[in-house]
C-alpha cells in the first residue's frame, strides 16, 4: 500500500463516521418530532369516555371510516385482501399470542408483518417486519408520508362529507 492511501484512509474512516453521527443526529430529531406530532393526535380523557358511551352507535362507521383513511394514503381494498392477516382480539394476552403466532411463522419461513398495541418502550416497536422494528429512518419517513397525505386530504373529506350532508337535510 502506498504511503499517500495510508493517511488518507484513516481520514476517509473519520470523515466517514463524522457524517454518519450527523445522520444519526439528524434522525433522532426527525424521529422525536414524529413522536410529539404522533403524540398531538391522542385522545384526552374526556374525548375517550365520550367515545366510550357512544361506541355502539358507532361501531357500523368503523369499517367504512377506515376504508376511507385507507384510500386518503393510496391502500386499496384489493391491497388489504391480498394480505394475510391473523388478528387478535381480546382482553388479555393479545401481545404474547401474536408475538408466538409472528415467531412460529416466521421460523417457518414465512414473511411477517406485526403490529401491537401500545408500545412499551418506543413508538416504532409497534411495527415489526420479520421480528424487526422499523429502523428510525423508516418508522420517519412512513409516518410523514401517510400524516402529509392525510393532512392533504382532511379538508377535502370536511368539505366532501359538509357538501353531503347539506344535500341530505334540502331532501
């Protein structure tokens, strides 16, 4: 090797790890900006209970509703049926049943996609591809491009959904 590459390489590696810290800087704060946005869009106390009493009035709005934020952000019905979905419902034990059900699949050799609720430590643990959380750049980047395409829309749908209900109360 030549004298010249053996001082430059070191410099390279540092140069390197320079930018590597600045990108990881970089993402940690995108990242908690995502969570403090996320965290913008919970519920309080007295909207939940609100929800609570009326969630049976509501429950026949709850598949069209999702069907509806599903195409704001580009997923199509043929989408979600191509899927293979196990979901789990229930009062106790939902976590562990899936995280046997995500572990014996994959360990089979099958692609898995998991999803739980809450988190216990952090956000992006909820998402998990083959027994993975997402990275940091990734959780960043979907959670902003599905918010941006939702915040796009959200008037759309208001002056959409305003539009039909003043057309049903002049019938």
């Amino acid at each position: 090797m030549s004298p010249l590459v053996k001082t430059c390489v070191p410099f390279a590696t540092k140069l390197t790890t320079k930018i590597d810290v600045n990108k990881k800087y970089e993402v940690c704060r995108k990242l908690k900006e995502c969570v403090k946005t996320l965290n913008t869009l919970q519920s309080n106390a007295q909207t939940l209970e609100k929800t609570r009493l009326t969630r049976d009035k509501l429950a026949p709005l709850h598949v069209p509703n999702m069907v509806k934020w599903a195409s704001r952000v580009g997923i199509t019905l043929d989408d979600i049926d191509r899927l293979k979905v196990i979901h789990v419902s229930g009062t106790k034990g939902k976590g562990s049943t899936c995280a046997y059900c995500e572990s014996i699949l994959r360990h089979q050799g099958f692609k898995t996609g998991f999803f739980s609720s809450p988190h216990l430590v952090e956000v992006r643990e909820r998402f998990q591809v083959n027994g993975q959380p997402l990275s940091r750049e990734k959780f960043v980047d979907y959670f902003w491009d599905v918010y941006n395409k939702l915040e796009a829309t959200k008037i759309f749908c208001f002056m959409t959904s305003e539009f039909y209900r003043n057309l049903c109360e002049i019938q």
